[in-house]
C-alpha cells in the first residue's frame, strides 16, 4: 500500500480502516453501508462565525475540538483531543444550531467522514486567530494521535505543540479556502 493511501470508516465503531484504492472505490458515496471511504476534502472556513460565548456555551474543556454527526446515533458528536485519544462531551449541544444558522457550510458536512475541526489554542492566548476547518475524519483522529503520542507532562511540553503547529500548518497548505456561505 502507498504512503499516501485512501481509509474507509466503520461506521458503528468509528474504526479507521488503510484501503488501496481500488477497494476505497467501492465504498464511494456508498449510504447506508457498513463502511464509508473518508473524504479528502479539506477547507478552510475562512468566514466561520463563531463567538466566544458560543464556545463557552459548547462547554468543550479545552480550545480544541472536531464536531461530526452520526449517521448511526443521529447528532452531531464533540470530541476532543487528550492524552489519552479523542474523548467525547457527553454535554449538551444547545448552542450548536445558533452555529449552524450562522454558518451554512456546517449543513454540507458529509456525515462520519467529514468534521468541523476548531482550533481556538492560539485564539484563547490572544496569539491568533481561531481557525476552522471542514476536514476528514481521519485527520481529526490522527490529530488525536499525534497528541497522544507526543504528550509530555501536564502542559505536554514543547514537542507536542511543535507538532500541533505542524499538523495545523500541512493542512492549511492543503485546504482549499472557503470565503462564501455556501457549500457544495
């Protein structure tokens, strides 16, 4: 298998699956299956309405989260990443619509294989702005990993957040941006 190879998603376990291409294409827009091929697609939400207290009111613990919605569950899933993987809050959702109204592109995130990604870490620093992301699911979980496995003390030290940096830097070359209200 190359390097740089397709992944399919099972949908009730969430496990990321290494495809070759040909099997990845047999799951292409495929509804309703066991597996779904994740998407390639990466923007970057370069309007992305988001307030402070909308944030607050998602009650995510830390500045950095990737939203999906199940197909299987039907709601929109939070989770986050930790030292110990992707951890989900079991919170409410309440201020998620009033996102949603603001932000059109959220209604055209392909369900279990695409996610809003949120890094907020710079923004709550007043280093940076916020940055948003519609992006495959297994690059949020891979995010997830890096973080896992990098993972230093309480703070995680400098080596995790180099790696961050160069996570978030690869897929901002990547994305395409996205400047309109829409989404197709």
């Amino acid at each position: 298998m190359a390097h740089q190879h397709p992944h399919l998603v099972e949908i009730a376990s969430r496990k990321i699956l290494c495809a070759c291409e040909a099997c990845a294409t047999l799951f292409d827009g495929m509804a309703g299956g066991k597996y779904r091929r994740v998407s390639r697609r990466a923007q970057l939400l370069a309007n992305f309405k988001m307030t402070d207290a909308q944030w607050d009111n998602l009650m995510i613990p830390i500045n950095m989260a990737f939203f999906f919605h199940s197909s299987i569950e039907g709601r929109i899933i939070p989770l986050y990443p930790s030292p110990a993987g992707a951890v989900e809050s079991l919170l409410p959702l309440d201020a998620w619509n009033e996102i949603v109204e603001q932000n059109a592109a959220l209604n055209h995130l392909r369900p279990d294989i695409e996610a809003l990604l949120v890094n907020r870490v710079g923004h709550a620093h007043e280093l940076c702005c916020a940055e948003y992301y519609i992006a495959p699911i297994d690059e949020c979980y891979r995010l997830v990993g890096l973080i896992r496995a990098n993972w230093k003390g309480l703070s995680g030290g400098t080596e995790v957040w180099g790696e961050i940096g160069r996570f978030f830097t690869d897929l901002r070359s990547r994305a395409d941006i996205l400047n309109g209200e829409a989404n197709a």
